[in-house]
C-alpha cells in the first residue's frame, strides 16, 4: 500500500483512507457484519486511516469502529489511525441543531470519542463544520491543549474557507483539511488548495465518488430511502441526475478504454492531483472496497487526464452538492 503524508506535519498514512460513515447513516441500511468485515479488509490491504464522525447515527459509527478494531489482529490494530469529526448537534428523531466548538464542548465530544473507540488517543481531530458562534480560534486552541495531555495527537479542519484556514493556522499547528473534492466538486482548486499548499496542510478528501453518483453503479431508476441523504441532495434530483449520469456515461468511455471501472478512474484522477491528497472511499462492502483499492494501479498520462477532462469538464455537474439550507456551513460554493 502507497502512503502520503497529511501534510508536513502529520503523520504519513495509506494513499486512500476510508470514509466509514455509510456503515451507519445517511445512505440507508448497513449490515454490520459486513461493514466489520469491510473494516477488516482495508487493514488487511495496508488501509490505514479510519474516518467516522461522533454524530454519525449518534455515536453508532464510533462504536462499530471499536468493535472492528477490537476484533482485528493486534498487528492491523497498532496500525489503524483515527480521524474523528465532532461538533454536530443531534435531537432524538435524528435531525440536526447547529454546531458547538465552545472549548468545554470539544473535551466533552473527546470524552466520549475517546469511551466508544476504545483507544487511548485520536490521531486527527477536527470540528465538523465551524461554529459560527464560537471563533475558530478558540475551538482549535482547544484542541491544541487536548494534543498537549496526549489525547490527540493532530490538529484537523472540515469544510472551511482559506480565511478560518489561515486564523487556525496561526493559532495552532494544523495538519490536515477534510473537505469535499471530486470531479464533479472542484471548488477547493480556486482558494482553499492553494492556501493549505502554502500552509503544509494536507488534504483528506472526502465524497471523491459524489455520493456513489459517480461511482458508475447508480441508475437513474434507483429508489432511494426517506433518510438517505441523497433522497434530499440537489445533484440526485430530476433533471439534475439526468444530467449528471450523462456526465458518467462520458466518463465510462474513457474508463473503457484504459480497462478499469468508473469508480477506479474517478479516485485514480483525486490521487492524480497531488501527494498531499488522500483521498476518503465510502464503501460498505468487501466487494466496493476491492474495486477502491484497485485505483491505486491505474497511473494517468497526461492524454487520459485531457479525455477525463473533456468527459467531465469543471463546473459540469447540474444541482449544488448539499441542499440550499447547508451551503453557508461548507467551506467552497461547488
């Protein structure tokens, strides 16, 4: 397995990471007996690097993780590195309240993180989005002082714009930058890209296969549940996934032709545009995260990335990544 590093002052970790969230919310039903054993799996291939949320089906995904963990040989194990999200406020019927990152709130979401993982430290820690009420420098300082008693051991960001990158930046070391990139999401090339360059902050790149829209697997015909987050997303609506899986028939034609999937040429591009790139793959099953992990033997040319490029051309995608309602919360427009 390749590694990258999360920026210059991160740990190195598995060219892809993956995006456990789906295992137990928002993209329908899970089995948990496969997503342990997809869990497995990636440790097995040299995966590395485990993302969940503490919010994530309210703590569910957190203690799945556990259990894979405690299950898994001591060797993958000792390997595994944690990334967690927190901030996110829930209600009992699932809906979603806003964000806290008060400094008491952040050792508070640690506590808990720390109890359903079952390990001693977090490897990466960050706020899911900035709280809007809380400045950024407060939230991350007080992740700065967790990193100092030894219960994370990196400073993360989610969704957030180069100026909070900048204010986080100047308050504490700052490793890595979790946030939306893909082809069809590729707002983060204007500002943000260019400001964790300058900065040494790596990317963890998340949604590389939109959502599965871009996977090569989803039809126009699919049913989707009530709580799947898809059922409410703008790109998977009416015209708008019309559209879209236009865009992925086009880039079929070039999968085609160099003898991969859909999915493997779309995470073989997000890999292609950096070493400080790692990008996130949400499957759910062994048989996804095979098809993953073989991107990382598809090498592009600079004539496969020009027939990607007119496949999928920047700004192609119909309909916003998120519902109108949370686009002021993320970090770039598209």
């Amino acid at each position: 397995m390749q590694t990258r590093p999360l920026g210059t002052t991160g740990p190195r970790v598995s060219a892809l990471g993956l995006g456990c969230m789906g295992m137990s919310a928002l993209y329908g039903e899970a089995d948990r007996a496969e997503s342990i054993a997809t869990i497995h799996a990636a440790l097995e291939s040299g995966v590395t690097l485990l993302d969940t949320g503490d919010f994530y089906a309210m703590g569910h995904n957190e203690m799945l993780i556990g259990e894979a963990l405690r299950s898994a040989p001591a060797a993958r194990r000792e390997q595994a590195l944690t990334s967690v999200k927190f901030g996110a406020l829930r209600d009992p019927d699932g809906g979603w309240s806003g964000y806290d990152g008060r400094p008491a709130a952040v050792k508070n979401f640690a506590a808990y993180s720390l109890q359903r993982l079952g390990v001693d430290h977090i490897d990466v820690y960050r706020i899911a989005r900035a709280d809007p009420d809380v400045p950024i420098e407060e939230t991350v300082g007080a992740i700065a002082e967790l990193v100092e008693a030894g219960h994370v051991r990196h400073i993360g960001l989610s969704e957030v714009g180069a100026d909070t990158i900048r204010r986080a930046a100047a308050t504490a070391t700052v490793s890595d930058l979790q946030i939306e990139y893909s082809l069809i999401s590729r707002g983060i090339e204007d500002e943000v890209l260019p400001t964790t360059r300058e900065l040494g902050i790596g990317i963890t790149a998340y949604g590389v296969l939109s959502r599965g829209l871009i996977s090569g697997h989803f039809t126009p015909d699919r049913q989707l549940a009530p709580t799947d987050f898809r059922s409410m997303s703008p790109r998977f609506q009416g015209d708008n996934l019309r559209h879209n899986l236009g865009l992925v028939e086009a880039l079929r034609k070039v999968a085609e032709q160099k003898g991969v999937s859909v999915a493997q040429i779309a995470i073989a591009w997000v890999l292609s545009r950096g070493e400080d790139i790692v990008p996130l793959v949400g499957a759910r099953t062994r048989e996804r995260l095979a098809e993953a992990l073989g991107a990382l033997d598809v090498t592009l040319d600079a004539d496969d990335l020009a027939a990607i490029e007119a496949a999928v051309p920047d700004g192609a995608a119909a309909g916003d990544r998120y519902p109108q309602a949370q686009m002021s919360h993320l970090g770039t427009e598209r």
